[in-house]
C-alpha cells in the first residue's frame, strides 16, 4: 500500500483542450495516451501562461449535444423526402436551408421567437432547458438574436445575483433604459437597453470615453476579468491604477468628472458578471437553430430530441411530459414498422425505436427488418 500512495492510477486527457504550435514535440513534454499525444498535465499548460510564452496557441474545444440534434432531425426531414440521410446529404440540406454563410435562413423570422419562446415551447432548445430559464425567457419575449444573446448572458449565477434579469426585464418591457448621467453614453448603451452585458462594452467605452487606444481597451477589459476570477491585491491594485487614466481621457473628451468615475466604478462591478458577446451570439444562434427547426419540422424535432434521452433515465420521463403537452401520442412498439430511430405515424403520433428495448443493438435491428413482416411470435423467434 505504501508504494501505490500517492501515485497516479493512470493517465487522462482533457476532453476539450487542443495545443497548436510549430514543432510542438520540441517546445514542450508530451506523453502518449491511448496512442495520442497530449501534454503531461490532465488539462494542459493554462493558456495565461502559454500566452507569456508567445510560441503557442489553447483552444478548448466544445461538443455539444445541439448539434446532434440538429444532424438527427435533418435525417428525419430527408427520410420523409425519400432522401437517403447520408452526411453529403444532410450536409447539403442544412446548407440549402440553414446555412449563415449561404444566408439561407432567416434569424428575423417573428413567427420562430413567439411560437417558441414567447409562448413557451422548449423541449431540446438549446440554453433553455432550465424551468429559470423557460421562465426569463417568456417574460423577456426576445425578437431578435441579440436578445437570445443577452438572456443567455444574464441567466447565469453573477448577473442573476446582481439582479441584472429584473433590470433587463424592466428595461426592455417598461421602456426604462438605465440612465448613465450623460446621452452620450446611454446612446452608446441603447442597444443593450443601457445595461453592461458583455465583455465587449467595456473595450467600447474604454474607447469611447476615455479615449484609449485598441490594445488599452482589451487590457482594461483583462484587468478587471483578471480581478474578479484572483481577487488579489495585486489585480485590484491594476484596476485602481487604470481608474485615473480612464477619468482623465473621460474629462478630455468633455466628460464630467463624477460621471467618468462613476461609469468605471460600474464598469468594475460588472466583472462579476461580464460575458464575451461572440460567445453568446453564436450560443444564441445555436439556440435559434432549434427554436427553427422546432416551428417549422416540429415532428422531426420531437423524434430526434426524444432519441437524444435515450441514454438519460433522469431526463426521459421529463422529455415524455413535455411532448405530451404538445398533443403528441406514444404508441407501442410494432415489430413489423419500428426502425433503428423513432418513427412519425400520422395523427401527431410516435413510434418508439428498436434501440429504445433494452438488450437490442443496431445489428439485430438490421437483421429483424430483413426478415420482416412477422405473423407471430413463433414467427419472430424462429424464422
């Protein structure tokens, strides 16, 4: 026992955490896990430190279950055209109907915002999964992807304990943008109705205010992230440092003294809760991709959504409510017509899959449907 204390059982790898640089094998200890490369630390270098060394990039790749979603339901959309779902082809499905780069869909389309999120239809819609979150969600009645944007921003533990929801929720409902004490900067804010939600509008006002140059404004922006994730002495001692700066270019550019300074003292308190705006702009249109799909091929979504709690016992009978709501039926499983995925009968009714039963795997699915049809048990077990 005391020569297996304190050793390690075995290697892992990060699930997300990619390295990228010129002749890594050079510049850093790599180990071999399950025959792949990674470096001798379960998650790496933190990129902090890999920055200061300049020679080397860290993505931290995420998947996401959204995406699978999307895939399956695009399957079931080209199984009802009689188009074999291969990946060339849903590929060019999603790129005929769905794509930004072709701007084949329409991120504006009123139609999507009320029949999902104002009126509350949210089964497998990405980032509104949570009861909290349904609940912001209707009473926010966002139209646009910014505000998707913005709720995704808000509804996490900082804002929410700030009460930033109540604020955003007044704003955008009652018409009563938060005043800063000078147009300027409320028009600077409008779009966000005069509240500090993202990570961005901190370099914006930096820049617009104070007057700083590009690369100051990203650096008072990590000041104060840097301060609210250490909270030590050192980190409030640089965004104190900064304060005089950022006051002084304000007055320059025909700011009152007290404004400056109070707009940096909020702008300070926003770090506990600031979230970067190309992060939950592309969350919010991932989010928009399902409430599309939704609306519009809202059999396929259903099936592929109830597929997705397949493997999860705690949310299934969850995801069965919500379909239930919805005025969908569940019949019993049909040796002769059940497939590999669920099956879509008429009269917003669904099949479940073979897959579904415990004990069957996809090798005996294919095998049940060549023998097919069955008259009897007998039938099925023995021819």
């Amino acid at each position: 026992m005391k020569i297996l204390f304190k050793q390690n059982r075995s290697l892992g790898r990060h699930a997300g955490g990619v390295l990228v640089c010129d002749d890594l094998p050079a510049k850093m200890p790599l180990i071999v896990s399950g025959g792949e490369p990674q470096s001798a630390w379960v998650e790496g270098v933190s990129y902090k430190h890999l920055e200061k060394i300049g020679k080397f990039v860290k993505f931290d790749i995420l998947g996401l279950e959204t995406l699978r979603l999307i895939e399956r339901t695009i399957i079931q959309i080209l199984k009802k055209s009689n188009v074999e779902p291969t990946f060339a082809n849903v590929r060019k499905w999603y790129n005929e109907n769905m794509s930004l780069t072709y701007s084949n869909i329409d991120l504006n389309d009123q139609n999507v915002y009320e029949y999902v999120y104002h009126d509350g239809r949210f089964p497998g819609v990405f980032q509104c999964t949570s009861t909290g979150a349904q609940r912001l969600f209707r009473k926010a009645k966002p139209t646009s992807i910014l505000d998707i944007a913005m709720l995704t921003s808000i509804y996490r533990p900082g804002p929410l304990a700030a009460n930033v929801d109540k604020l955003y929720l007044k704003a955008k409902n009652e018409d009563e943008q938060f005043d800063w004490g000078d147009k300027r900067i409320n028009e600077l804010l409008k779009e966000t109705y005069g509240l500090l939600i993202f990570q961005e509008q901190v370099m914006m006002l930096a820049e617009k205010v104070a007057g700083f140059p590009k690369d100051r404004c990203d650096e008072v922006r990590r000041a104060i992230m840097k301060r609210s994730i250490s909270g030590g002495d050192a980190a409030k001692a640089k965004v104190d440092e900064m304060k005089s700066s950022f006051v002084v270019g304000a007055v320059k550019n025909g700011y009152a003294e007290k404004v400056a300074s109070d707009l940096y003292e909020k702008i300070s308190y926003f770090s506990g809760y600031g979230f970067n705006a190309s992060h939950a702009t592309a969350y919010a249109i991932d989010s928009y991709y399902c409430a599309w799909l939704l609306k519009y091929y809202e059999p396929q979504w259903l099936v592929a959504y109830l597929e997705s709690m397949s493997n999860n016992p705690e949310n299934k009978a969850e995801a069965f409510g919500y379909v239930r709501e919805m005025d969908y039926q569940f019949v019993r499983i049909d040796v002769n017509s059940a497939d590999v995925s669920w099956t879509i009968l008429p009269g917003k009714k669904f099949m479940p899959s073979f897959l579904s039963c415990k004990g069957i795997g996809e090798a005996a699915v294919e095998e049940i449907k060549m023998m097919r049809p069955y008259t009897s048990i007998e039938d099925l077990l023995w021819n």
